[in-house]
C-alpha cells in the first residue's frame, strides 16, 4: 500500500531542515522545522492551530523552533530547536488518521525531530502518534515518559521569581511580597501555591472567572480584573497567559520593578527589552525562567530514563542561568533579553566549532601545524 504522505523540502536560510507534509486522506497540512541539532536531537512541542494561511504557519514554526533552540542551549538540556505545527481547527480536524499521518510524517525526519505536547495537543494525541513513530515526548509516567510538564515549569519559574527578588532588593524571599499573576491555568496555579506557601500575597487574573473563584477560596489568591492585571502596583508582575503583553501600549502602565512569568515571547518586538531596563524594570528572559518544563522533558534522554530527583536539580539551576545573565547585562550594558541570545548564539557557535574540530583528519606524523 503507498503513503498518501507527501513530503516537501522548503529552503530556509539558517534552518537545517524545514518540510512541509501533506496527507490528502486524513486532511494533515503541517511543517515541521528543524533549527538547528548542533546540541542535539531537535525537541519542541506539536503545535495544531487554525492558522490563516501556510505563510503564517511557516512564519510560526519557525519562530518557534528558533526559540526552542536558545532555551535548550541556555538550559543545557542535550537538545536542539525544532517545532512542528498542523494547521486546522482543533474542533474539527483531530482524528486517529491525522495524528498516524503525523507520526509518520516525524518519523521520517529519523529523530532529528523530537515531539511532545504544545497548544491543542494533549498526552492522549501523542499516544496516537507514538504508535507511528518513537520520537515521542512527555509521555504519562505509566508509559515510561516524563508526564506533565507545568508543575516543572512553575518550579523553575517560582525559583526564578526568588532569584529577581533577591537581585534587585537583596533578600529572595517571597515573605511579605506581592505578585500579579496574568493567567492561572496549569502553571499560574502552581506557581501561586508555592508563592502563597511561602508567604507571598498573590493577586491574579484570569479568562476563567470559575477558575479563579475556586483558587481564591481553595489557596488564597485575590482575583484582580484582567484589565487592570497590568497597571497594579506590585513587587512581581508574573505573566503566565499569552506572549507579547509587554508593548508599547502596555509597558507605560506597568507598576512593578519585576517581571518574571512563565507565557512565552513576552516582548512584542527584542526592543521592548530594553525599554523595561531604561524604566529600571528587571526582566527576567522568558525562555530562560520557564525552562523547567523542557528541563523535565531532557531527562527521558539519560541513559537510565526519567528520574525526577535528577530533573528537578536541574531546573534547580535556573536562578543561577538567570543571575549569569543579569550580570552580562550589567556589566555590557545590555537588556537580559539580549544577554540571553547573545549567550544562546555563543553556546551553539562554541559546540558547533567544537564538532567541526572533531571532524577535521588528525594531523599527519611529524608535521607540525602552524
Ligand atoms: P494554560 O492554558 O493552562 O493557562 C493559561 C491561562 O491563561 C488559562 O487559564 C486562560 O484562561 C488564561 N488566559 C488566557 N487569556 C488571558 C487573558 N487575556 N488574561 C488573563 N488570563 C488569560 O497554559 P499553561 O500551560 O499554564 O501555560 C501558560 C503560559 O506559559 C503559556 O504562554 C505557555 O506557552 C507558557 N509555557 C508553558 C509551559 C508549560 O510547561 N505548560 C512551559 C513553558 C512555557
């Protein structure tokens, strides 16, 4: 029986790999973009959204798997960037013969690309994926995998907001504190327990009014109005909903000296990053602060599988990344946001000169090199 997959090389520069794959049968439009492996295997998550056209689909995948990139580098997972994105409506397109299409649309990548969860994708879509193609992350624990990985995310972030507190006042303890939450879903939630168990006051908004009512009355946080989550005094802004809240229109409002949240892209546009350091406001770099979950994730790779004790060390690590960083900052005058590329950028040009010099034949007996 032929594959009704069909499978397309896109050329982009500076991406190793981008490909588009199409499956006529179960209706699958989807690319997957492989950054760059330098590190290692590609893992990002699988993303399925109703995306207007394939340009902008493409113009995602990318972005994202660029993204996935620096936050492994500057994780130190073992891992490269990569991404992979299906276009359609998570209403109407799921079914058993996509996700199998799309299994085999990564398995042809011969693990180049690693998948796990994202957007619209759930641990229950990656099952069925998994039976076409073993490059498959973030399994249930039963099946040997890593699990959720929110709870992880919220520890390196909680242990990130300890780590600004103490940098710019000098004590890291969340005692007395108050911190805004934007958005208490999977990570928000987590993150407020720990911060109310440690004595912070947490104020919090969220889309979901029923959510929020049961947090308030389960651990204590005070629902704010999400139109006023950005312009409330507060130690520590936390924004663990949607990217691009710190803009133009918004960072004029904003009364905190921190921000440290786990939403991804946080800065419409790099600029941003240096509009918050000219208003003195410390940045925590997003991919750097919610790392914890691709932390996590990484450790299915050790060579005795997933070890939580192992992976929490890890994500242990953040505040340390974080502190490296606000030092680069300071001392090159440079926003963390920069710092943070430009450390990504210089860990994978440092392994990629490594492995070139491996590559290189040894040197001929008795020449020497000049
Ligand atoms: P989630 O969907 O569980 O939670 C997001 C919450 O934000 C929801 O409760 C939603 O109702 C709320 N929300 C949406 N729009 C809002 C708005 N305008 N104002 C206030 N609340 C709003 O997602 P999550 O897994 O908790 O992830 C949160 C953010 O962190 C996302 O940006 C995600 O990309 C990022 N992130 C998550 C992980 C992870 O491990 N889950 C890892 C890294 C980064």
């Amino acid at each position: 029986m032929t594959d009704s997959l069909q499978i397309t090389d896109i050329k982009v520069d500076g991406y190793e790999r981008v490909v588009r794959g199409t499956d006529a049968k179960s209706g699958l439009r989807a690319f997957i973009a492989v950054h760059d492996t330098t590190l290692g295997p590609s893992l990002g998550g699988l993303r399925m959204w109703p995306y207007a056209s394939d340009d902008d689909a493409l113009f995602d995948v990318k972005r994202l798997s660029r993204g996935m990139s620096f936050k492994s580098a500057v994780a130190h997972t073992g891992l490269g960037g990569g991404k992979a994105v299906i276009v359609g409506d998570p209403k109407t397109i799921k079914s058993e013969a996509l996700y199998l299409a799309m299994g085999r649309f990564i398995d042809a990548l011969g693990g180049r690309y690693i998948t796990a969860e994202d957007v619209n994708t759930s641990i229950e879509d990656l099952e069925v994926i998994r039976r076409a193609t073993k490059h498959v992350t973030g399994l249930a624990r039963k099946d040997g995998g890593s699990g959720n990985p929110s709870p992880y995310t919220a520890y390196g972030v909680y242990l990130g907001i300890r780590a600004a507190l103490g940098w710019k006042f000098g004590n890291d303890n969340p005692k007395g504190r108050t911190v805004v939450i934007q958005g208490i879903g999977a990570v928000g939630s987590a993150l407020a327990r720990r911060l109310i168990e440690a004595g912070a006051t947490v104020f919090a908004a969220d889309r979901n009014i029923e959510r929020l009512g049961q947090l308030q009355s389960e651990i204590g946080v005070k629902p704010v109005d999400e139109k006023q989550v950005m312009t409330m005094p507060c130690d520590v802004f936390a924004p663990c909903a949607l990217g691009a809240v710190i803009n133009d229109q918004t960072i004029p409002g904003l009364k905190c000296p921190i921000i440290a949240g786990a939403a991804n892209n946080l800065l419409l546009e790099p600029r941003h990053g240096k509009v918050l350091a000219d208003r003195d406001i410390l940045y925590a770099p997003d991919y750097v602060i919610n790392a914890g979950g691709i932390v996590n994730v990484s450790v299915e790779f050790n060579p005795g599988g997933y070890d939580e004790k192992v992976a929490l060390s890890r994500i242990e690590r953040i505040p340390q990344a974080l502190k490296e960083l606000w030092t680069i900052s300071k001392e090159e005058r440079i926003p963390p946001s920069d710092a943070a590329d430009r450390l990504a950028e210089r860990i994978i040009a440092d392994a990629r000169g490594v492995k070139k010099a491996q590559a290189l034949p040894p040197n001929p007996k008795g020449r020497s090199g000049c």
